[in-house]
C-alpha cells in the first residue's frame, strides 16, 4: 500500500500577519514537487488571512477544545476551525501534554472533536528523553497511542506524528534505526486493533526536522512524513523538507 507523503508545518506560536506571504511563498513552491501533501498550521489568528491568501490549501489550527461550543474562554472548537476554512487539526502535541496538562483521554476527545468536524487529525505521541535512555520509548508511545487515538474514523483522516519530546526544538534526533522501529510498533498496534485500515494511515515523524536529516527520515521504513516545526516557518528551509518528502514518495 502506497501512502502518500505528508509534510506539515507547525508554526507553533510564531507568525503576525506578514507572515501570510511566507505561507503563500511555501504552497507555490509545493505546487513544483507532485506526489506529497502539504500542510501548515499557524497560530489561530492567521487561519483566516491564511486560507483567504492560498485558497484551496490544507490550512489547519494547531489544537481544539473537545466540545462544539460553550464556557471555555479562550478556547477554539473544532466546528470553528472548520467554519474558517481550516481542513486540519494537530492534538495533543507534547507542548499541550506538557504545558497544559492534556491526558490521553483529553487527546481522545480533541481527536473525535475534529473529525465530528469534518478535520483531518494529526494527533501526536512521543516519549520524554528519560523514558527513552530506560529503554522505554515503545511501550511508553503505545501506551499514548491506546488511551488517545478514538476508535471509529476514517483511517485517512487520521495520521500520528510521533515526536519524541527530547528531539523537539533540540537539533537531536533518534537514529533512523530508533524511528524505523518506534513507526513499526505504531502500525503493528494500529493494526492489530484496526485491521487493514491501518495501512492507509498516516505515520509522520517530528522533532528537529530538516532539509538536511529530512530525505533520510522521510525514506526511513513506515515513515510516511513530516511534521516540522522551526524549519516550517519560511520557504527557504520548508521547501527542502517538502522537495525531499516528494523525491521519498
Ligand atoms: P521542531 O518542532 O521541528 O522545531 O523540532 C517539531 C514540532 O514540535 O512539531
């Protein structure tokens, strides 16, 4: 089964409105590279500007609240997301894991949030550096995988990323060996409990992605994109990482 690429970018809380042109810059130059999808995801504030200047685009919020509306000040919900054009949505990314306190089952609820909405979900996992140096990455990352992915979607509208916490933002990044085995234990637990479908989803890796280290991770077995955050903010160092994801796919 043949899945094709996917390379996203998190633009984390970074980005006024001149950024729009950068985001503009970066999906024309994808338009040269056929065979992957592209995503961004900029700070909800740019969402509209952002779908208005590159209609068409996969443009996607970086979280959302689990319910469709209500008392939640400061919050976005998933139906709002979509009601601007976003066709996407990352949850539980390590920085709300960790910064805000979101568990499993709060990942599980943003997840089912965003595809009652009609969104594609990129739902992230990744282990924190002790964990890995215990030899305890895989179980710690299926453990994530079995109390945050919900059990009834679209298998295409529904990719992980797996970002191991140590290598986001660092300049680490595991061996190729590291994450062809950590992609192999996520598709064998989706498998095992989705079945076929599993093949049709997506397996991203994130953390300190770039165009140097990209064509490697992206040709790695199982891995079947990016998720990129610092490298994603401007077409001169996202646009590498898109054309290594094309020459992988
Ligand atoms: P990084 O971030 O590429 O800057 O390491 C990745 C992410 O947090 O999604």
């Amino acid at each position: 089964m043949t899945r094709r690429k996917f390379v996203v970018g998190n633009w984390k809380m970074n980005g006024l409105s001149g950024a729009v042109g950068e985001a503009q810059a970066i999906f024309a130059a994808a338009d040269d590279h056929a065979g992957v999808d592209v995503a961004i995801c900029p700070p909800f504030t740019l969402i509209g500007a952002m779908v208005a200047a590159a209609p068409g685009r996969a443009i996607g919020g970086q979280d959302c609240h689990s319910a469709e509306s209500g008392a939640f000040t400061g919050s976005v919900a998933a139906p709002m997301l979509a009601d601007i054009g976003a066709e996407l949505v990352i949850v539980g990314h390590s920085e709300r894991r960790e910064g805000f306190g979101e568990s499993d089952a709060d990942v599980r609820a943003k997840a089912g949030a965003g595809l009652a909405a009609g969104l594609s979900v990129i739902l992230c996992v990744g282990e924190p550096r002790e964990v890995r140096e215990s030899g305890g990455a895989i179980d710690f990352v299926l453990a994530q995988i079995a109390g945050s992915v919900p059990d009834d979607f679209d298998p295409q509208r529904l990719a992980i990323a797996y970002e191991p916490i140590w290598a986001i933002g660092t300049g680490l990044v595991p061996t190729v060996a590291d994450v062809a085995a950590m992609h192999g234990a996520i598709r064998g637990a989706l498998a095992g409990r989705f079945g076929d479908a599993a093949d049709r989803m997506r397996i991203l890796y994130g953390g300190s992605v770039n165009g140097e280290n990209a064509a490697e991770l992206l040709g790695t077995g199982d891995v079947d994109g990016a998720l990129v955050g610092g490298a994603s903010l401007t077409a001169a160092k996202f646009v590498p990482i898109i054309a290594a994801g094309a020459a992988s796919g």
